[in-house]
C-alpha cells in the first residue's frame, strides 16, 4: 500500500506541479488549499478546499485589503479534524503562510500522531540574515519533532540553527533542445503582472536595441487580480510609446502546458525581477535546455552555473543586463553552448532519482 502524502499550501502553485506528478508515482498525494488561481493545472492532483468558518468570513472581510491569497483563511476546526482523521496521512507537509490554518492543522496532527514538515522557500540570504528565525524554526522542529525543507538551500551545518533541516530541490520536465536555424534572437519572460518584476526596465532596453538588432521578445503573464491587470496594462502602454509592438508580443492566462511550447521556441529566458524570493520559470526554462540571464536575487538562480547555463546580473542594473543580452544576441553559438550545457547539468543534478532520494529523508 502507497505512504500518503497531504500538503497544506496557499494554492496549487506551478512550481509544484513535476513534484506532484513524481511523487504520485510512489505515493498518494493530496492537497488542501485556500484558494485556487486560473493557470493552474490539476492533471495530477486535484486541490481541495475546505468550506471556510464563520470567524475566517469575518475576518477576511476586516482585512481584505490585506487579504492576499486569502491569508485569513481558515476551516472550521472540527471539519479540518475530521477530514485530517479520515485521510490519516502518513507525512503532512505545511507551506506555513498562514498562521491561524497553519495553527490548527499543527494541533490536530500532533494529536493524530501525524508527522509534519515545514516547507519554506529561504536562499542563502535568509540563513545569513536572520538567526532568531533560524533558531525558532530549530526549536520548532525540535517541540514538535517535525522537519524542515527548502528547495533553494544545501548548505546546511550541523548546529543549534539547523536542527533537522533539509534540501529537496525542485523538480521540472528535462528535455533537450532540438538546434534551431533562426536568424532571430528569441527571448522569453514567464511571470505574473506585477511591479516587482521590472518589465518596464526590460521593454526599455528592447527599445535601446531593436533598431540595430534582430529579435524577438515573448512576454508570458498572469493576469488574475486588479493589480496584475494595472500592471499589463501599463506594460502594453510603453510598448506602445515605444513604437516596438512588432517586436515584442504579450500573452496572459496561458494553460501551464502551453507555457513549454514557449520554452522551446524561445533562445533564452530573461528574469528581470527585484527581489524575486523563487521563480519556477527559471527552472522549467534551463529544464528545457533554453539558458537563463537571471538577477543576484533571485532565490533560483541557485540552479544556474553562471556563464555555464545561464547567466547572473546584478538586480535593477540596466546596463549589465544589456550587455547580458547583447551576449546571446551577438553570437548564436553562445546559445547552443549554454543550452547543451543545461541540458547535461540539469539531467545529472535534478533527476527524478536525486529528487526521490532526498525527498525520502523526510520520513525517516
């Protein structure tokens, strides 16, 4: 019989969705939610969501305008208790966003006799700066006798501010890049709509060199609140004003699958962002053998070998992220060295295998 395995998150997030499939293979996945969004794909899994209880209606209605991805969400606790008892999980892994759901499925699991893990998208930024968090998440798992992982960490030491801390990386499809003759530069951007971003910077540099070069720039994005429509509105505005509407297309809500067809026609995958915690498409795009020019922030720029398969630039520094994309512009060959090296990178680091092997220390 399959071990169980329930996740409690904010939403099924795309950055889930080759873990779920894998680990379906060898166990039984469940996943309870506190919203659902329009790009997500339940192919693997179907998320569940629980009706909400009367003080969390309440609540998100004091605070929504606080209220981002339902943060005051949270089920009636004698439902949740039900519902944990009669699927009775044998692993219970928490995205702790929330801290009245995150509460309650604590208490109820340790009295089940559940075992939880903790799993947070950190980087190495957050283990330097911040040791009382550190310390509270040790002793945490040491209460509780829980564990802890982030797929965007390895260097763990053995001491008080580790306690039971553990690396599981992210799993995306692997695929190699079948060589294109284009004489166009392809690039890509995969995100939300949202100011953090740094689309505006991107378009204006696209706009410094579309006079003197050849390419092509694919804007892929979420549109799904008020915000994020602010922000594509405003994105095809300078566009606009910048007279390169036949260079730059943009394209919101695509299906999750539809996203890869991009990656594969695509040369590279361009990040902008500031203060990007983990951004999955920088993953999915080296996955796919399509490098990467990603900011020193980005908490995913932990997969990229720089000047291997992809390229690191110092964040919001325009001029160093043009001369990152003059790079790839100004030699094909660069493109099809990087792609090559990620393909053979990704496939000997973040198998199936590597991922299942880690993922099994959780339950021990």
């Amino acid at each position: 019989m399959k071990r169980t395995i329930l996740f409690i998150c904010p939403r099924f997030h795309t950055n889930l969705f080759q873990t779920i499939k894998t680990l379906n293979k060898k166990y039984s996945v469940d996943m309870l939610v506190a919203n659902k969004q329009i790009i997500e794909d339940y192919t693997f899994l179907k998320p569940i969501i629980l009706k909400e209880s009367i003080i969390s209606k309440i609540l998100m209605k004091i605070f929504s305008k606080f209220n981002k991805n339902n943060r005051f969400y949270f089920p009636n606790f004698i439902k949740l208790y039900d519902f944990l008892k009669n699927k009775l999980p044998d692993l219970i892994i928490i995205r702790n966003y929330n801290k009245i759901f995150g509460l309650f499925v604590i208490i109820i699991a340790k009295f089940l006799g559940i075992k939880i893990v903790f799993y947070e998208q950190l980087d190495k930024s957050f283990f330097k700066k911040h040791k009382l968090k550190l310390l509270f998440f040790s002793i945490r798992n040491y209460v509780l006798s829980s564990k802890f992982y982030t797929p965007i960490f390895n260097s763990f030491k053995k001491n008080i501010f580790f306690y039971n801390f553990f690396y599981v990386p992210f799993l995306v499809e692997i695929k190699k890049k079948i060589k294109k003759k284009n004489k166009t530069t392809n690039f890509l951007f995969v995100g939300k709509f949202i100011p953090r971003k740094n689309l505006l910077l991107l378009i204006k540099i696209f706009s410094e060199l579309h006079r003197n070069y050849n390419f092509k720039l694919y804007i892929i994005g979420e549109v799904s609140s008020q915000l994020h429509k602010n922000y594509y509105e405003s994105v095809r505005r300078q566009i606009s004003i910048n007279r390169i509407t036949n260079k730059i297309k943009i394209y919101k809500n695509l299906k999750y699958k539809k996203i890869f067809n991009y990656y594969r026609l695509c040369d590279v995958l361009i990040m902008p962002s500031i203060n990007e915690p983990a951004s999955i498409s920088v993953l999915e795009s080296l996955g796919q053998g399509t490098p990467v020019i990603c900011g020193n922030n980005n908490g995913t720029n932990f997969y990229i070998k720089n000047k291997y398969n992809g390229l690191i630039f110092d964040e919001n520094n325009k001029k160093e992220l043009k001369k990152k994309i003059l790079f790839f512009i100004k030699s094909k060959k660069n493109i099809n060295k990087f792609s090559q090296n990620s393909f053979i990178y990704f496939k000997k680091n973040y198998s199936e295998k590597k991922f299942l092997n880690q993922f099994e220390k959780l339950f021990k």
